[in-house]
C-alpha cells in the first residue's frame, strides 16, 4: 500500500486539514495525480445472471446537449485536464490487461471532491475509442449530479429503475455526438440504500455489464452512509477522488479502509501542484 501512503504524505503537505472554501465541480483546468495500487488485481466474484440482455438499446438519443464548461475532455481536448483524463484511461487500461475491468466505481471521503467531474471526463475519454460501449451510471441517489454536467434531465433514471416506474432502456439516454449513454439518478426517493442493495440493482448492474464494454458508476461519498458498501461488491474495481488540501487525511485512511484494499484500482488526486 505504498502509493496510497504516497497519498497521504501528499494530502498532508498540501494542507491536509480541510480548508473552509468553496470546492467548484466546474474547476476542469485543475490537474491530479493517479496512483494506483500495489494490491495484485485478481478475478471478480461480481454477480452473475442467467439470462442478461445482450441488446440494450437507450430509450432516448438527444444531440447537440449543452455540456457543462467543465467537461473539457469533449470540449477542449487540447486542454492540460483532458490529456490528464486520457493519462488515467491509459492507467486504467493497462490494468485491465491483468483482470477485466468492465464495472468501475468512482467515489471520494465526502462531498466537493470531484467524482462526478472525474467520472463524466474519464467516460467521455473513453468513449472517443469509438469501438468501445461507454455507459455512465449516478448512482448517488442523495446527490446527484451526472445529469447537470451533460444538460440533460434527472428522471427517469435508475431510481425510477429500481422501484418498476421505468424499464432499464427507458432510463437510459444516448449522448449521439459524445458516443457515450447515461443513466441518470432518477427521482428522489426516501431510502436510497434499499434500492441500491435490493436484486433489481442486482439485475441492473447484469445488464448492464453484459451489454457495455465500460460502466463507469458515479457512486455516494464513502461515509458515513453505506451506500458505497452495498455497491462495491457488485463491481470490480473502486476509484478514489480525492482533493489536495480539502481531504483530510484521515478521511483518506477511512475512505481506503472502507473500500477494502482488495478493492481499490486506485486514487486520482485533484488539485495537485504542478
């Protein structure tokens, strides 16, 4: 665990006792650092379905969407940030020659970080392979946000998926210019983690794997709900976001501790010095 102590070391030299300002989710030009674990990545034991669907067609396909400014892996490609996001693709990719890695969930210690900024690019990085099935999932029913960042609405989504209101395509919407599908949040519900742990989740995250070549989940910060511990056995691999000078480091170590170290592909840092 070397490197994440490297983490730590570096979340305490920046200021590791979180600043009180604010942390913008639209700070695109801010580079990170990816650190990858020295665990060895071996083969998931994620949920298998008889039957999945292998067709999966989205329900809605919209065109010329107002993307947020901070998505700069579509919009400014040329940007420092977005050959950043393509470096973590790489790292990601190259890890995946030792296991697949088709499920990914990306979180954080708290909220501000920016997972769902991290998310959002590293799909859109992704689905620029135009021989790769991209699909972005919010899985943060208490905070989501995937939704905003790409114009589009909330609902239906996966909520809506989970409680029989809307079918999985229904849910689902093609980004036609970006090559890449979302699933939105969805309507707000009163007892997320119900939903998130419940077999439909179960069935939805089948699916979804047998139909993409990459889901990248935008789950719930680590703590203090159990969200994220209902999620991470279902996938095979967790990505922590973390911020330089607004991660603690002990909410770092928790974070890490509640991942599982068997768990963890790895940590991008946010705002690291140059």
């Amino acid at each position: 665990m070397s490197r994440i102590q490297q983490i730590l070391e570096k979340a305490e030299r920046d200021g590791g006792i979180a600043r009180l300002r604010p942390v913008a989710s639209t700070d695109a030009a801010a580079p990170f650092e990816f650190h990858g674990t020295d665990m060895p990545l071996d083969t998931t034991d994620g949920v298998l379905m008889d039957e999945v669907a292998t067709r999966l067609a989205p329900g809605r396909v919209v065109r010329n969407v107002r993307l947020a400014p901070a998505l700069a892996s579509a919009l400014i490609p040329g940007a420092a940030a977005a050959e950043q996001y393509r470096a973590l693709r790489t790292r990601i990719a190259q890890a995946e020659r030792l296991t697949p890695l088709n499920l990914i969930v990306v979180t954080s210690p708290g909220r501000g970080e920016g997972k769902s900024l991290t998310t959002a690019n590293l799909g859109l990085t992704m689905a620029q392979d135009v021989q790769r099935r991209i699909c972005l999932v919010d899985a943060d029913l208490r905070n989501s946000s995937l939704h905003t960042l790409f114009g589009l609405s909330g609902a239906p989504g996966l909520s809506d998926v989970l409680t029989g209101r809307a079918g999985l395509e229904d849910a689902l919407v093609g980004l036609d210019d970006q090559h890449i599908t979302v699933l939105p949040a969805g309507n707000v519900v009163a007892h997320p983690a119900e939903l998130l742990g419940s077999a439909t989740m179960q069935q939805t995250i089948a699916s979804l794997r047998a139909h993409f070549d990459r889901v990248l989940i935008d789950a719930p910060a680590t703590g203090p709900l159990a969200d994220l511990g209902i999620l991470a056995p279902l996938v095979d691999r967790v990505v922590l976001v973390v911020r330089a000078g607004i991660t603690t480091k002990p909410a770092i170590q928790e974070a890490v501790a509640t991942i599982g170290a068997d768990r963890l592909l790895g940590v991008v840092l946010n705002d690291a010095a140059n």
